[in-house]
C-alpha cells in the first residue's frame, strides 16, 4: 500500500520559519531535508516490489473486523477472522471460504478491486505532486532521530485539480526519521469546510482529522501500519478509504514476489482460526 497523502520530491522552495538551536542541528533547511526524505519515499515506491502477509484491524462505523491479508502482485486478498471481536459463527465462516473460492475462481472480480484501489494510488500520486505548491513548512522540534514539521496552507495555492482543494483548508505536522531518510508519520486537520464543486461532488465539514503512519517491518521496507481517518461529509474521489475509518496492521511477514492468487488463498486457509462462535 502506499503511504497514502505522502510528499513530493519537489518540495523546494518552502520557508524556514523557526530558528530553533534545535533545528540549527539540521543540516540545510525543512524543505531540503523533506526533499531527501520524499526523494527516498518516490524511489522506494518505485524500486520496492515486495509483499506481505500482516494481520489487520479495521474499525468503522459499521464496526470492527480483523482480517489476514496477503498481497499479490494483482492485489491483495484477505479472509476475516472476527467481528467486533468475536470469532465468525458457523454460517459467517462457511461464507468467508465462498467469497475467497469465488475470487479465486473468477479473477474478473478480484481485478476490479484490484483496479478500485489502484485508481486511489493514482489519486494519491497526483495530490502528491501539489504538495510542494499547497504548503509552508516550519521547524517544530526534534526527538533523537526524529524531526517533527508543522505545515499550514499556502497563500498563493490554487489547485487546478479539484481534490486538491482540500489543501487549502488543512494544517497539521510531519515527522522525518533521520537515519533513513523516511516519512513515519503526517497528522492533520481540517480547519475550515471542503467543498468540492459547490458540494455537488462532496463536502468536509471542519475539524475533521487524519493521522497516518509508516514504519520499517523488516529488512528496510516500509510500510504503513496505521491509518486514522475521522471526518464528517462524502468525497466521491476515493473508493476504497472511508471518511470515518481507523487501521491498524501488524505481523508483517514476506511472501514471494511471484505469488499467485490461488498460493494466496492457501496461506489464508491455512492461518489458525479462532474457534467459531454458535
């Protein structure tokens, strides 16, 4: 997956508002240390072409399902373990194994997911590429390793595309791990209403909030492992992230590059289930 509203390597002309001794440390000002950092994020996008098996929580408002997922090189594929916290019952589990034989059965399907979330990277990708025309970055502090930076909006931002409207209504803060030249983590919130094509095709209602995170899950490769997204309104642009979703993922273990969906579904089937409830 990839870190999804991350920055652009051309992020190169932004100020340096706070002269802390701090920041002093810093070699260079925010905007050039985010430009290695983003450089280092595009080509891992890029060059990193592996996948994993993890186990995943997700909480909506409909509830909470925890999943085992396997990437493919077509997509990912995953079987529900629990609901809200309890084991799936009889029936729910023999329906479970259904779903996962009919996408192995029809790969139609399982490519027209495939193709819903890869129509959200590209989404991804292009509001990437405006971040370096939407915000000013400032110094805030650092942990160790870890450089924290505040962004507002621009002043003189004005998007062509109309996703990116949502910029102009945004602050929040970036943390940089310093060793790897990695993003690990971008908060933010809405500080005004989003409204996109006068509300035809969604709204954000202010104070509505997101908090994503990445980390390294093993030998070098990251990926994210935590998304929050609370937010009131409709966007019609995603169709695979809600406006109101919480993720956490974890257990990350690598399969091969070459995996097929059918391999896939063996490694389901064969993770150890919790006992099913009556």
């Amino acid at each position: 997956m990839i870190f999804a509203l991350s920055f652009s390597v051309a992020l190169a002309s932004v100020f340096w508002q706070a002269p802390d001794t701090q920041g002093a440390q810093l070699q260079g000002s925010p905007s050039q240390l985010v430009s290695e950092v983003i450089a280092n994020e595009l080509k891992a996008q890029q060059d990193d072409r592996s996948l994993w098996c993890y186990r995943q929580i997700q909480r909506t408002d409909q509830g909470a399902e925890e999943l085992e997922v396997v990437d493919t090189p077509e997509g990912s594929i995953h079987r529900v373990l629990k609901r809200d916290g309890q084991p799936l019952s009889f029936e729910d589990a023999g329906r479970e194994e259904d779903r996962i034989r009919r996408l192995v059965e029809n790969p139609k399907e399982f490519q027209k997911r495939a193709k819903a979330a890869e129509k959200d990277a590209d989404e991804e990708r292009q509001l990437l590429e405006m971040l370096p025309f939407a915000f000013e970055f400032r110094f805030s502090s650092r942990d160790g390793d870890t450089v924290k930076l505040d962004f507002s909006p621009r002043a003189s931002f004005r998007p062509e595309r109309r996703e990116g409207q949502v910029f102009r209504h945004m602050v929040g803060s970036v943390f940089l791990r310093l060793p790897e030249k990695r993003l690990m983590r971008m908060q933010g919130q809405l500080v005004s209403e989003v409204k996109f094509f006068g509300g035809v095709l969604g709204y954000l209602a202010k104070d509505g909030t997101f908090d994503v995170s990445q980390s390294d899950v093993g030998g070098g490769h990251w990926e994210m492992t935590r998304l929050h997204v609370k937010m009131r309104g409709k966007a019609l642009f995603f169709k695979t992230i809600s406006v109101n979703q919480n993720e956490e993922d974890s257990d990350f273990r690598p399969v091969s590059a070459n995996i097929t969906i059918e391999e896939a579904a063996k490694i389901l089937d064969s993770v150890e289930k919790p006992s099913a409830a009556n």
